[in-house]
C-alpha cells in the first residue's frame, strides 16, 4: 500500500531497506523516548522487516517507510497498528531520523496516514501513546487533533501520555 503526499513517499518496507532500517531503529535520539532493543547489525534490521511484512501479510499492521520523492532512502516509518478486534480502533506510530525533524515532514506523513485510516479503513478512534517527555511528538499530536486522554494509562510505560483522535 502506497500513499504519496506532496513532498514523500509512504511506501512498504522490504530487503532492500535494511540499511534504513538499521540508521532509524538504532539512532540514539529516535530511541531516546522509546523502549526496545535497538538492531545492532543488518541481520536484526532483517529480522524485523520479515516480521512486519508477516504482520503486513496478516492484517495486522499498516506500515510504510517514509522517504522524499527524489530520494530512495527511508528517512522514517510511520504505521497503524494494534486494532482492536472490531478493527474500529488501532495505534498510530512514527519515527523519523532527527536531521529531519522540524520540518513537516511527519505533519505531512501523519495527516495522509490519518486519512487512509478514517476514510479508507473507517476507523472510528485514532490512539497514540508519546512519552510525556517527547516535546515534538506532543505538538504534533496536538496540532493534528488529538486529545490527551487524562488519567488513561499506557500498561507498563508509565511515563508515557495516551492520546485519541475520532471521527
């Protein structure tokens, strides 16, 4: 599944993204605010395309590699995934390589990716979970809508802050 914007391409991640995938998942500033073991070699990044494009294949998860039109490289991911069962509620989730940050781009990723969730898998609820401590992905959350869901909770991270977006 493909999205393009006017400036990027969301497209599906596959082998020859290794190395992409490598450089966001294992930057230190794109963890910073993340809980999971970073890949420390290119048979890891493997390891976890092949397990995306299982749950791809499943129906478990909508994920793209964001890259610039121009370019071939992914400079980030973006995804939804965890649907509820009714498949009416999932999880939005972003990462992007910090020389891009500040400048629209995961604005402009996330708008398209809310749009093929609400009009084309009709969802009814959007959740994103951020570390309270994330500045830029609460603004940007903010800026799309979202709304900080006060006192709800994110099981085992307490230091993260839960938001939704409905229809």
């Amino acid at each position: 599944m493909r999205i393009e914007t006017d400036r990027f391409i969301l497209k599906e991640i596959d082998e020859s993204h290794v190395d992409d995938i490598l450089k966001i998942r294992s930057n230190k500033v794109v963890n910073q605010f993340v809980k999971r073991i970073p890949p420390k070699t290119n048979y890891d990044a493997l390891d976890f395309i092949l397990t995306i494009k299982k749950r791809i294949q499943n129906h478990e998860t909508f994920y793209w590699g964001i890259s610039q039109k121009d370019q071939p490289n992914l400079i980030g991911t973006i995804c939804l995934w965890k649907f509820s069962e009714d498949r009416t509620e999932a999880e939005v989730g972003y990462e992007l390589l910090p020389e891009f940050h500040r400048k629209g781009i995961m604005s402009e990723a996330l708008y398209a990716v809310l749009n093929f969730g609400f009009n084309e898998l009709n969802l009814q609820e959007i959740l994103a979970f951020t570390n309270k401590f994330n500045e830029n992905s609460k603004g940007l959350l903010l800026k799309h809508d979202f709304v900080l869901q006060e006192g709800r909770t994110d099981e085992g991270f307490p230091d993260n802050l839960v938001y939704s977006l409905k229809t």
